[in-house]
C-alpha cells in the first residue's frame, strides 16, 4: 500500500466546496494544494480547509508539490487539457462530471490516460447516495421482485429569467446544453448502476426560459438491456409547489413483487409489498449532509483504489457509457426518434 495521497485540487468554483471537505474526510489521502486561475478564490478555499500551498498554474502545483493525484473541478470544456496534463505528468486523475461535451473527446481522454497507465475516474457521486446504495441492495436482494420501472422526478427549481441565472452558477445561461447533461447525467448513471446498462434513449425537450441557450425542462426515457424503463423527469422552468413536495429526486423502482419508494420530502425509504404492506426500511437526516457523504463515498472510493492498486467504482471508461447515453438525448430529442446505443 502507498503512502498517503498527496492531492492537488484544480478550481476552486461553486462544487469545490463539496470536493474539498470530502478530501480532509479522507484517511488515505491529503489535500496539501489548490489552484484555480483566480487567486483570491484559491486562497480563500485554502483558508477554509487548511490548505498550505496555493497556485494559478496547474503545472507547477504538480511538480512542486510532487503530488499523487489530481481533482479537476472545473467546467467541461477545460477537462482535456487537464486532464492531459495529469497524464503527461503520470498523476492519478478524478475529475468532474460531464466528462467532456463529446463523446469522442471524452474517450480520447480515457486512451491518453490508459496509454500514460494513469488512473482515471470520473466523480459521479450520486451513486455513493445513501439511498440510491439501499436501492441496489434492495433491488439485489429480490425485494420487489424483478424491476421493471424507475422513475425519477427531479426537484422543481426555476432559474431567474434575467441574469444572472442562478445565483451560483451564472454560466448556465450560455451553455447550448444544460439540464440534461449538467443535472440529468446524475440519473442517468445511478440508474445503470441498480439496473444495468442502457440500450435505447428517448427524450423529449424544451427551453422555457427565454434568458438561456438550452433546454430547462426534459423527459428522457431509458430502455435498458434487461428489460427494465427508467423515466426520468427534469425541470428548472418552474418551481415546486409549496412546501416542496419533491426534493432533489423523488424515486420509485416497480417490481413484479412490490415497490420502493424514495420519499425525499420525508426523506425515508419505503418498501410497499403487494397488497400494501408498507415498511420504512431507512430514515435520513439533513439532505445536504447526504450529499456531502455521497461526495465524501465518491472521493473515497477514489483515494483508496489509487493507493491499494485496485479499480474503481466509476472508471472513466465505464462513465463513457453514461455520457454516451446523455448525449443520446439530445439526438433523440432533435430527431424525434429512439437511440440505439
């Protein structure tokens, strides 16, 4: 087994604030740098975490600080050439999701990191939920049976209609592509991962608000390989109805047995058996410290894949098939016709 990880973080935008405190919950790896092009910003995130060393150059934070490994938490269209970067400098590499805004670009990105015998993962966290991993147990243990259905009904949040946008996130009101391959790509993977691989995409979407590029509302159905559909169903055109019936994803898995119910507005799981006997089979607290495990799982299950050699939970390899199937939808949603993968 190595020795620690020693891991530099690159951009200090809006998700570092979950990716930071995910590496300080470490035991096999330690955040000893960040670096983002905007130096007061970095500073900043290295005062809240304890950071020692802070850098605008990717490049130079890697060679003097000797790191182990990188986690790139910047937007998509920077993720090549960071990624490159690692590679070239033979450092482990976790980056952020959507991987790339084409498929070609991203699978260029796994054969440079392959060639370079680099680790490569792509950190989709919503799997490490805590109620997506009782999903999975569930599903696996037979509880409802054989699963037919899933459907997800994503939370109601509308963005302003002048900008800024979002608050946070100002620059989705450029972005040709949005809820889909920014929200979306979270379902689409957690999916694959409690029943399978997808073989056929359908999607249906639409942009409401007139002060962004893309789509803000969309239905993408899933057909996948053993049988299953999954419906998932996104929004940010308009908001929930008070108090918020739905909250980050409603989530319902059908079986020829029964069903399970992810009701985040109670935020329990519920298991309902033909005939309607219904068992609470987990409650959860706070949901921002759900995501914050989730993110802690991801960035963990990264940290100690890299220093015992063993593989990870979401390679970037096996993350080409979810971002295959999210960019499907878009072809779908421009032919009108079902994709075939």
């Amino acid at each position: 087994m190595r020795d620690k990880l020693r891991v530099g973080l690159i951009g200090c935008g809006f998700i570092s604030y979950q990716h930071g405190p995910a590496w300080l919950a470490s035991p096999d790896a330690e955040l000893v740098a960040v670096c983002d092009q905007d130096e007061a910003r970095a500073r900043a995130r290295a005062g809240e975490w304890g950071v020692p060393a802070v850098y605008r150059d990717a490049g130079e934070m890697i060679e003097r600080e000797r790191l182990d490994a990188i986690d790139v938490v910047t937007r998509p269209e920077t993720h090549t050439a960071l990624v490159g970067l690692g590679a070239e400098r033979g450092v482990a590499v976790l980056c952020q999701k959507p991987l790339a805004p084409t498929l070609d670009e991203a699978s260029a990105m796994v054969e440079t990191c392959a060639r370079a015998g680099v680790p490569f993962m792509v950190a989709e966290m919503w799997r490490h939920l805590p109620w997506w991993r009782e999903l999975r147990r569930q599903v696996d243990a037979g509880a409802v049976g054989a699963p037919y259905h899933l459907r997800v009904v994503g939370a109601r949040n509308a963005m302003r209609r002048e900008a800024p946008v979002h608050e946070n996130q100002p620059y989705f009101a450029t972005m040709p592509k949005l809820i889909v391959y920014e929200m979306m790509i979270h379902w689409i993977d957690p999916a694959r991962y409690v029943l399978g691989e997808v073989a056929t995409v359908y999607a249906r979407t639409r942009r409401v608000n007139p002060a962004i590029a893309g789509e803000d509302w969309a239905l993408v159905v899933l057909g996948h390989a053993a049988g299953a559909t999954s419906q998932l169903d996104g929004s940010w055109a308009n908001d929930a109805e008070p108090p918020g019936p739905t909250r980050e994803g409603d989530v319902v898995i059908e079986g020829t047995e029964g069903v399970l119910h992810f009701a985040p507005h109670e935020r329990e799981l519920r298991l309902v058996k033909l005939g309607g006997e219904t068992t609470v089979l987990a409650r959860y607290g706070e949901m921002g410290g759900s995501f914050q495990s989730a993110f802690t799982g991801c960035v963990g299950d990264f940290a100690r894949a890299v220093r015992t050699d063993r593989p990870f939970e979401s390679s970037a390899e096996d993350n080409l098939k979810t971002l295959g199937a999210t960019l499907a939808a878009y072809e779908s949603a421009r032919t009108g016709e079902v994709v075939r993968l």
